[in-house]
C-alpha cells in the first residue's frame, strides 16, 4: 500500500515527531533540478502518448486492411487476389499516414509537457525562495527582539546596582538576596559597602565614634597631640635641693657647684 505525503505527515505528527523544513536546503535541492535539466529534444518511441496513438492507429489500420481483403474475396467469390492484398494494404497504410499527421501535435505536447515541468520547478523555486525570506526575516526579527530585552535587562540591572550602591552606602541598608540577584551583586560586595559605611559612621566596634574606619588616622594625631599635651615635668632631686636653698652661703656654693648642671624634664 503507498501512503500519500500527507498521510505519511500525519503518521509522523500522531506519533509525536517534530517535522522540520529547511529552506535553504529546499532552494540549493531545487535549483540543482532546474540547472541539471536537459534542453527539449523528442523521440516519438519514448513519448507515452505516441505509442498509444501508434497502437490504436494500426490496430484500425488492420482491421481496415482486412474489412477491405474481406470485400475484395467477395466480389472474387471468396478467393483472393492481388488486388484485395493491395486495397488492404493501401488501407493500412492510411492509417499509418494520419498518425504521422499526429507528429506535430504530439510534438507540441511533449515540448508543453517540458515547459511546464520547467515552470513547476521555478515556481517551486520561487516560494521556496519567499519561505526562505519569510524565514530569514522571523530569524532576524527574532534575534533584534532578544538583544532587545537583553540590552533592557542590562539596563533595569545596572540601574538596581546604582540604586542598591546607594542606599547601602548612604544608610546601611541590608539587601535581600532577591534584590541582590536582580541587582547583580554578591553579598560579598554587599557586605563590603555595608562594613564601609559602618566605619565611616563610628557604627562598628571600636571605631572610636564619627572619625573611624578609613579616616581613623585623624582621630590617632588628636589623641596622640592630647597626650604630648599631658606630659609632666619631673626634676632630678640635685636641682630640688639647690633650689631649696637658696640665700644661704651653702645654696649659693652649691649654686656654683652646680652651676652647670642642666635641669631635663623626663617624660612618664
């Protein structure tokens, strides 16, 4: 049993095959038919529709032949002659005479035949060609709308990770993982801008209060001047004694004794 093309797409399609058409393939398929066609020429012993008239015209021409041998054995009484062969003969060949008239015509079928074979082929041609358009079209269009949405996608997730940038780094906010993901950012960058903003604001343990994190050194120079400023000035017990005894005749020989002595403050 030969199944129909459709028959054969249904079958495929009940059983769950994906059917598929490739134009560019269908147009390369096609124009090799077209370029591979050979020119016209006609044989009358290969056209179908010749041998068909050919049989049919001596099969008149025969029974012709033998209607006119019949009539001449009768007028012979039965016998026949030369003359009956002849009259049969000459009507054969009458009939072999039109189907030679039928050349011409069967000519121009054949050549139609050609013709339209060749006009099928290039009209195949022609929509596979518009399919292929239409395809190449869809696929163009198809690929513009995806870098579309993808240069969109880009956007909405820059314009998040600016927003998320400031809102953590201007007041500490802690971001969901959702917002993360759209954003594009790691909790490890997060966590960063978070902890920077925290020690920018004294908020972080031992940070020293509204100086702290990276401009912690300006806070270390105030203290340390603070405590330059706190030093005390101790004097060696030597200097304490001639100071004590100032006026009387021991003070004033202890003065030159330790005349060049030098009181040095010591640092505690």
């Amino acid at each position: 049993m030969i199944q129909t093309d459709n028959e054969k797409r249904k079958l495929l399609q009940s059983a769950g095959a994906a059917e598929t058409y490739n134009a560019e393939s269908e147009l390369s398929r096609l124009g090799e038919a077209i370029n591979s066609r050979r020119s016209f020429s006609y044989n009358p012993n290969s056209d179908p529709m010749y041998r068909s008239y050919a049989r049919q015209y001596r099969l008149n021409g025969r029974m012709a032949m033998r209607d006119s041998m019949g009539q001449a054995a009768a007028l012979t009484g039965g016998y026949g002659s030369s003359y009956g062969a002849a009259v049969g003969q000459q009507q054969y060949d009458e009939y072999l005479r039109r189907l030679s008239e039928e050349l011409p015509e069967l000519y121009e079928f054949a050549y139609q035949r050609y013709a339209d074979e060749g006009d099928a082929l290039k009209d195949k041609y022609n929509m596979a060609y518009q399919r292929y358009e239409i395809d190449y079209r869809r696929e163009q269009d198809a690929m513009a709308e995806q870098q579309r949405q993808e240069q969109q996608a880009y956007s909405r997730r820059q314009d998040s990770y600016n927003s998320l940038v400031k809102l953590i780094s201007g007041a500490g906010y802690s971001p969901t993982d959702d917002e993360l993901s759209k954003a594009g950012m790691t909790r490890a960058q997060a966590e960063a801008l978070l902890n920077r903003y925290l020690m920018e604001n004294g908020l972080l343990p031992g940070s020293g209060g509204g100086g702290g994190g990276y401009y912690s050194s300006g806070s270390s120079r105030k203290k340390k001047k603070a405590a330059e400023k706190d030093k005390k000035t101790v004097v060696k017990p030597g200097a304490q004694a001639i100071s004590s005894a100032k006026g009387s005749g021991i003070a004033s020989s202890a003065a030159g004794t330790a005349g060049g002595m030098v009181q040095r403050s010591v640092k505690i």
